[in-house]
C-alpha cells in the first residue's frame, strides 16, 4: 500500500470497535440460536469474519502488526449470496473429474452396449477406441448412474463439484448451449458440494469426510458447513 493510501489510526480505531460490535452481535446470534443451521448464526459469523479480516488488514498497513485470528475459508470462498430472494428458476452445474484407470475395462463395456444397442452392421467400431468408447458409454448411461458405477467403467474418480445457482426467469431455450459454463456469476450460487482428495490431508486427523460443503441463503453468506456441530 502507498504512503498516500494508508490508513490513518482514527480507521485501524475504527475497524477495531467494529470487530468489537461484530463479537457482540456473533454472541447474542448464538445464544438465540433456533437450530443447527440457524442463518443468523451464520450471518452474525460472516460479519465477525469479514470485520476481523478487516481489522487485520488495516493492522498490518498501518503498524506493520498482525492478529493471532484466522479467518476460515476468506481467501476461497465465494461472496456472499446476492441472487434473488424467491427465485424461479435454478440451474445446477457440475463438473466430475475420472481418471481412465483401465482402459480395457471401459473398451469391453462399450463393446457390450454396442453389440446389444447397435446395429451390427455398423462398422465403424466406435467401443474400439477410449474416445469412443466414452461416448457410447455416457451416451447409455446417466452421469449418476456412471459416477455410482465407475469402477465397472474402468474409471477412477477425481475431484468432483455440484453448483446450484438462483435465477429470476429460467433462460431462453438454447440461449447458453454454446458456452454453458461460461459468465457464471458467483453471488447467486445458492450452495455447493466439493470432493476431493486434498481434503484428506486436512481432515485426517480428525475422522471427518473428504466432502467440503458450502450453503449460502437468503441471510448467510458463503462459508463451510461446521461438521462437528
């Protein structure tokens, strides 16, 4: 940060009465907590976090000094929900990574689908090549169906990511198929569900699942779900 934006005491002073008024706000949330996932909770968390954060920043630029505070997930995660508040449309992406483990394995079960659902005089022998044969067999089967079934396909799984997003009017038909990825915004992502074996190293230790799960509402923003509550 240059000499001419650095903070001034007065706003290291100021952003240190917010956290203050966001610990106040975070403990009276959780003292009227209604359930497990209660959204103010999560609201009162997010505001204690990003005022933390906050705080930290301004800290260090001005005094070159930090806090002993980590704050979860900030740099990571996506901000906060901003979509509608009554949606009427959603659309869910997902992305699952496989590793072709052995090809052998998926050319035969392509072969099977091939003879039984094709026309034998067809030769173009499709199931004979792991390009093809991954066509026939994604065109058979459901992804779920796959991802349930992926060691019968010769397929080992990777990381894997689920994405529900909230919309105001569902799109236009075809309107996305070409690029049906692409200008994503992620504050109406309404949750999302990861797996991945990088999560394995950071949960060992405490017997957690290899899944990272994050919901966002109405009144939450963006964060982990807490497994251990």
């Amino acid at each position: 940060m240059s000499d001419a934006a650095q903070p001034t005491a007065a706003d290291v002073r100021a952003a240190a009465e917010a956290v203050k008024t966001a610990l106040d706000r975070h403990l009276a949330a959780v003292e009227r907590r209604s359930g497990e996932d209660d959204p103010a909770v999560s609201e009162a968390f997010n505001q204690l976090a990003a005022a933390a954060e906050a705080y930290d920043e301004l800290l260090y630029d001005r005094y070159d000094e930090v806090t002993p505070f980590e704050i979860p997930g900030t740099e990571d995660a996506l901000p906060p929900y901003a979509g509608p508040e009554e949606p009427n449309a959603i659309s869910v992406l997902i992305r699952r990574d496989y590793t072709v483990a052995e090809p052998q394995r998926l050319l035969a079960q392509a072969q099977r689908v091939e003879a039984a659902e094709f026309d034998a005089a067809d030769d173009d022998d499709a199931a004979g090549t792991v390009p093809g044969a991954l066509g026939i067999l994604f065109g058979e089967f459901e992804p779920d169906e796959i991802a349930s079934r992926h060691k019968e396909f010769g397929l080992e799984e990777g990381d894997s990511t689920l994405w529900v997003t909230a919309a105001e009017e569902p799109p236009e038909a075809g309107e996305w198929l070409e690029a049906p990825f692409e200008h994503i915004d992620p504050q109406t992502v309404v949750c999302r569900f990861d797996v991945s074996a990088v999560f394995d190293d950071d949960e060992d230790s405490d017997g957690e699942d290899d899944d990272e799960i994050e919901f966002v509402g109405e009144d939450e923003g963006l964060e982990p779900l807490d497994t251990d509550k």
